[in-house]
C-alpha cells in the first residue's frame, strides 16, 4: 500500500489546495497561505473545506488535476494515512499526516507539526527540555511527543480522559527511549513535579483543568489551539507572567514547511523569500485578531 519510491515534482497547472477538518470556520490556515502565496508569487488558490472522516475517501478520488495539496487538521490526520500511496517516515512514526500533495504519481503524505513544534519551542528560546505533561491523546498530541523528546524530555506523563486510549502514545515514547506516565485528565494538576512544559493539545474552549501558580510560573505553556485565544489556560499562565507559546505559533511554523512541500517537494529546503513568507503569515493573523472576525 504505501510505497517508497522517488518523489516527482507537482506539475505547475496544479494550483488549487485547501485545508479540510471539522470544524473548520475558524479555521486561519487560508488567511497565512494566501498571505504566504502572494508573497511569493505563487498564483494559487487556497479554501476552506468542512470534512469528517467518513467523507474522506470520496473527497479524494473526486480530486481532478488542478489539485496540488491539502493541510489537513482533526480529525483526519489519522483517517487520510491508509488512503495514501507514499508517507514520509515521519508520518510512520506518529501516525498522522497534517499535509497531503497530489501528483500524477498519487497522494504523498508528509507531517509538519513536528518541525512546527519543535520550531515554536525554540522561537520561545527552549532548546531542551527534560520533562513535558501532555494533555490529549489525538494525532497532534503524538507529533508533540516526537517533538518533546528530539528537543531531550525523556520523562512524559501523557493526561487523557480515557488513559486506554493513549497506551499508542505511551508505545511511541517508550520506543523513542522517553520514560512514559499515563494519567487520568483529572490528576493533571496534581502531580508532584513541576515539569520543563506543559502542552495542551485539546480544542481551546474544552479544557477544564486548573494548575498551581508553582506551575505555571516554573513551566512554559504550548497552547495547540488558538480559537478563542488567548484561552483560558492561556489567560492563566499570562496572568503570573509565565512563558506561553500559543497555537499561532505553531500555525504559522508548520504551515511554512507545508508552503516548502507545497512549492520544491521537500520539507528541508528554505524558500527564496521564506522570511518575508513568515512576516505575511504574522501580519494575516494580526489582522485578524485585531478585526475579531476569525
């Protein structure tokens, strides 16, 4: 099913690509691609498009050749990996695929929330970390997993409602060398060591938790979601003068190597005009919050 063979260049009059997930109205990634393309000069299309996973395959094999690529966010970062002709190792690892390109040659899929995260954690000047708390057990919360531990966290304590269902993060930890704890989401204030972060991978308006001041002034907050932000989490972490890295964050730097997969075919080669790219996406999302429209 999943092959590994050379990866051919997109042919140019492939020029329409969208983000797909539900919900998605909130959606910012065609404001920062939009923004990036015209910087660039790239004259392509980029929407928005509501999916569940159920819907997934017909959407695909309806594609026609003006297509070039999709970003896709929950849920369907693990429903697109077996309908896909080649991954990158990457994808393999985590599971999940947040980018799709379409060639004559079929689906390639790729994953950029590592680097995205691991981007945003340096940004905010974390080169390492040793121990990170994880809330959520989805596809994003995996990514930030490989992400923690390639930046040092070797201890993981992964909060979940239904722990069960992260026994897949605690394997994927463990293989990466990481000691790896699961916990019920009720216990996540409780535990006895102030971590290096503490990562909310759960959508902004769903989290219910509260941490002490001990941890929210010693550890830094990497807030996924961004809608409505900043969160309420985030207005705590703020609130003592603690160290946020929000979902904008990791928006725009994973979608700058998505615009790399998009425009050369690989992930690892700075654009031209990359930074000018960034400073377009940054603008977009400033705009938008200052307009309260998103």
């Amino acid at each position: 099913m999943l092959e590994s063979s050379g990866l051919p260049a997109v042919p140019p009059e492939r020029s329409k690509l969208a983000v797909l997930g539900s919900p998605i109205s909130h959606s910012l990634s065609p404001r920062i691609h939009r923004a990036a393309y015209a910087t660039l000069g790239y004259d392509w299309e980029y929407d928005a498009i509501e999916l569940t996973g159920e819907s997934l395959p017909a959407f695909l094999s309806a594609l026609d050749g003006r297509w070039r690529g999709l970003s896709l966010t929950m849920p369907l970062k693990r429903d697109v990996v077996p309908l896909l002709d080649w991954v990158d190792p990457l994808v393999e690892l985590v599971g999940g695929a947040n980018t799709v390109v379409i060639s004559d040659h079929g689906f390639r899929g790729y994953n950029t929330d590592v680097e995205g995260a691991m981007r945003s954690f340096l940004d905010a000047g974390l080169s390492s970390l040793e121990s990170v708390w994880i809330l959520g057990a989805g596809a994003t919360a995996a990514s930030l997993l490989v992400a923690s531990v390639r930046l040092g966290a070797s201890k993981i304590e992964i909060f979940a409602r239904t722990p069960a269902k992260a026994e897949p993060l605690k394997a994927l930890g463990e293989s990466l060398g990481a000691q790896v704890v699961l916990r019920q989401w009720k216990e996540a204030p409780s535990s006895d060591e102030i971590p290096s972060a503490v990562i909310t991978t759960v959508p902004g308006g769903a989290l219910n938790v509260e941490f002490d001041e001990s941890v929210r002034t010693a550890a830094v907050l990497f807030d996924v979601a961004y809608d409505p932000w900043p969160s309420e989490i985030a207005k705590s972490w703020l609130a003592v003068s603690g160290t946020v890295i929000s979902g904008h964050d990791l928006l725009i730097n994973q979608a700058i190597a998505q615009v790399r997969i998009f425009a050369a075919g690989t992930p690892d080669l700075p654009l031209s005009r990359e930074a000018d790219a960034i400073d377009a996406m940054r603008e977009a999302i400033e705009s938008s919050l200052e307009h309260e429209d998103f």
